[in-house]
C-alpha cells in the first residue's frame, strides 16, 4: 500500500514543480507588466504635455521630463522616443521596432492601436528584455511623417527573482511537511493494519491438522469477506480430508481380506506339499491364491484409476476423443467374457450424421473415458444373470451438442433408495452376491465430473424371453467438443 501510495507521489513531484515555476512566472510577470505600462503612459502623457500649444513633435519632441527619463535609462531598464520621421528623440537606439505588421499600418489604424498598450519579449544585444510599447495620438499632416512611437524595455532578471522567491516560498514547506506526511501514512497504516498481522499470528499458530473456522470477531470488517471465503475454503479442505482418510481405511479394510486368504491358502498348500498330502487340496489352494491375486491386482488397479480420476492436472491434458471408437473397442474386449458368461452383448452404434455434419467428439482424456466404459460394462456383467444381454448404446444429438453413453442390462436392477449410495466407494447392492471391489461406479462418477458430464440411473424395462428383472440402464451425457 505504501508503494502504491509513495511511488506515483514521486513521479508527480517534478511535474508538480514544473506547473509551479509555471505558475511562479506568472505571477511574476504581471506586476511588472503592469509597471512597464504605468511607465509607457507617464512618458507619454510628459511628450504631450511638453508638446501643448508648440507642435514639438516637428521639431524633435524635446520636453522638459528629462528626470523622469534619465532615471529610466539605467542597465535594468531602457527608453526610446522615436519622432514623426522615425527619428530616435531620445533613449537607446538598440531597441527594435514593433513587429512589422503593427508597423506597417497607415497613420489613422495606428491611432487605434494608441488604445492599448502592446507588449513582447525582445533580445537587446544578446539580453533577453521584455518591452512596451504605444504610438501617441500625434497628428500626421506631411507625407512621410508617422506618429511619434514611444518604447520602454526592462531586463528579465527582477522577473526571475520574483519568481524564484515565490518558488520557494511554496515548495520550501513542501520539503518539510512531505516526510512528515509520509511518516503519519505510514503510522496510519501500521496501526490500521495491527488486527491483520494479529490474525496472521494466530493462523501461522494452528496445528497443521486444525482446520476449524477462524473466528471472524477478531478480524478487522474490510478482510471478513476474506475470512469468509479462508472458512469456506477450510470446510471443503475438511471434507476432502475426511472423504480421503475414509477412503484409505476402507481400501486397508478391503485389501486385507484378499491378503489373509493369500496368506491362509498358500500356508495350506505349503503343509500339504511338506506333509504329503492331498495333490487336490494342494491344487484347489493355489486355484484360491491364483484367484484372490487377481481379486488384489484388480483393487489396485482400480484404486489406481481413482486416483487418475481425481488428479486436476489431468483435466488440463485434454484432446478430441472418439466416444464412438472407444465404446466399440471396450465391447470388443469384453466378448470373450460374455461368452464365458452365457451373455449377450451388443453394441449399438449412432445413426449417421446429417448431411454436412461431421461425427461428434468429446473433450477430454481417451484413457479415462475408456475406463468409464470398462468400469460400466464390467458391472453391468457382474450383475446381469447368465442368459442375460447387455447393450452399449451411443446416442448422437447434433442439434443439441451433446453426446450420450447408455450402458444397459437386464439384471437385478437397483432400488431407488440406493441409486446414489451406488456411487460411493466400496458400497454394494444389498441381497448381491457379486465378488467386486465397490469402486468401479464411484471411478464412473468421477470421470463424468472431471468432463463436466450428467450420469442417471433408471430401470431399463426390458421385455423378452425368461427377463424377468427391470434391468439398469446407466446414461451419460457429455457436452460435445468445439466443431473443429
């Protein structure tokens, strides 16, 4: 604030003084204008006077203000008096005559000019003076003959000083009153400031675990809108936190019961191996190690694309992303599974595109939106009975932008109450017995946020032979990329 405050005080500071030397000069120049008129009129009004009655302006213009006029000739000012044939009468011959467009003027316009008395800086040999001067209202009755000019010139320096004195005078206090300004600011700011550094203090002393609110009685009233937010901030950081160690205890928990039964059937085998026994029992424990290792590698798998999920620098690495290539590609993968299975599964494609409009594409990360198509046709397996279908769908709105994904079953179907408890990590459908981690909707659910996407569930309804269950249908909606 002081920066802010001090530095354009700074930059002002020589413009300031320049405005008031500009200023200075001014004031100093019109009362010695003023002077320097006074002074042309009485000169003038002594020729007239000495001229009554005897027309000396034809014969030289002598009058008897020879005082006035010798105290006036001195180094500071000078005097001309040019007569009726431009003639120097008296003063000094070195003043220079009026501009030419005033001299050129015939004898009756100069009579105008007489009115006013006109003024103009000059050099006289090299010094720089400022002049006066009028034309008396003479007569001019012989050609030739032009009225009588009367001319008086001061030198710039009691100008000068004036001005210099009143520059002082107004930037003098300036240096005083300046550093005590800056001085008071400061105070000012230090003692207005005293209640942040005060709640600077007390956050720098909280426990790093402590995320409760800060008490904004303390605060000063300009920063509670900035603790407000810091509050708000410390809420969401809590859930999160919460959300986290919740999360990791629930994998621990998950992760141990497929380590205990590693460890308990390769034990098993290693007794029967030691002891002789039963070649079987020795085969059905490395069959139950075989299968809890890849229940274990399938957990860390998905526990790895949660955290791709919830990585934010993943979001800024984006890029066009076929939905219709990859969902074909993923039903693909999946065939041989379904067939082991005793289940139908089928893909749809998108009608084609109107005329003059090319296929739809997504924004976004290709490995996740492909994790989010494995993780729905991957429980729609698990939980759709042998003899049953599963259909991927891809739906294309051109008009309206949007892409949609729809992943359907004919299976047990999802209760209402429990269709957005399914998206929690490590929840399962109540009355299933189906051996999963609990994570794969809740990595779906994520995806969509991280794409700014919708996901629903409803019952799919599905009528056919031996269906005798609702079925699930998942439907995600994506915002389609930018028309390249």
């Amino acid at each position: 604030m002081l920066d802010w405050m001090l530095v354009p005080l700074l930059l002002l500071w020589p413009l300031s003084v320049t405005l008031t030397w500009l200023i200075a000069q001014n004031i100093a120049n019109k009362p010695h204008d003023r002077e320097l008129e006074y002074l042309v009129q009485a000169v003038a009004r002594e020729l007239m006077r000495s001229a009554e009655g005897t027309a000396p302006a034809r014969v030289g213009l002598r009058f008897s203000a020879e005082a006035l006029l010798a105290g006036q000739t001195d180094g500071h000012r000078q005097i001309q008096v040019l007569g009726l044939q431009g003639e120097l009468v008296v003063g000094n011959a070195a003043l220079p005559l009026p501009p030419r467009e005033l001299s050129e003027l015939d004898p009756v316009d100069k009579g105008t000019v007489n009115e006013r008395i006109l003024l103009a800086d000059v050099e006289v040999n090299d010094v720089p003076m400022r002049v006066a001067w009028m034309w008396l209202p003479e007569r001019v009755e012989q050609p030739g003959e032009q009225a009588p000019l009367v001319q008086v010139a001061e030198t710039l320096s009691e100008r000068s000083l004036l001005a210099t004195e009143v520059l002082k005078g107004v930037l003098l206090p300036q240096y005083a009153i300046l550093p005590l300004a800056v001085l008071l600011v400061w105070m000012a700011l230090t003692r207005g400031l005293a209640p942040l550094e005060a709640l600077q203090r007390r956050i720098r002393a909280r426990r790093s675990q402590d995320l409760s609110p800060i008490d904004q009685r303390d605060a000063p009233e300009e920063v509670a809108p900035l603790v407000s937010a810091i509050n708000d901030l410390l809420s969401r950081l809590e859930q999160s936190v919460a959300t986290q160690k919740r999360f990791l205890a629930d994998a621990a928990h998950q992760l141990k019961t497929p380590l205990a039964g590693l460890r308990m059937q390769a034990e098993l085998a290693h007794r029967e191996m030691v002891h002789g026994g039963e070649a079987e029992q020795a085969r059905r424990s490395l069959q139950q190690i075989s299968r809890a290792s890849q229940n274990a590698t399938r957990m860390v798998n998905q526990l790895l694309a949660m955290a791709r999920a919830e990585d934010p620098e993943q979001a800024l690495r984006r890029q066009r992303v076929d939905l219709q290539a990859i969902a074909f590609e993923t039903v693909e993968d999946f065939v041989q599974r379904a067939l082991d299975l005793r289940i139908d599964l089928g893909y749809e494609a998108p009608p084609p595109a109107p005329p003059g409009r090319a296929p739809l594409e997504l924004l976004g990360q290709p490995v996740l939106i492909r994790e989010l198509v494995r993780n729905l046709v991957d429980n729609a397996l698990n939980y759709t009975p042998s003899g049953g279908t599963v259909t991927v769908r891809v739906l294309h709105d051109h008009y309206g932008r949007v892409a949609v994904l729809q992943v359907e079953d004919t299976g047990v179907g999802i209760a209402e109450a429990e269709r957005e408890l399914v998206f929690q990590p490590f929840y399962r459908a109540l009355g299933t017995e189906v051996d999963g981690s609990g994570l794969g909707l809740a990595i779906v659910r994520e995806i969509v946020a991280r794409h700014g996407g919708v996901i629903s569930v409803e019952d799919a309804r599905t009528r056919g032979p031996g269906v005798s269950h609702p079925g699930t249908r998942f439907s995600v909606r994506f915002n389609a990329a930018p028309r390249a």
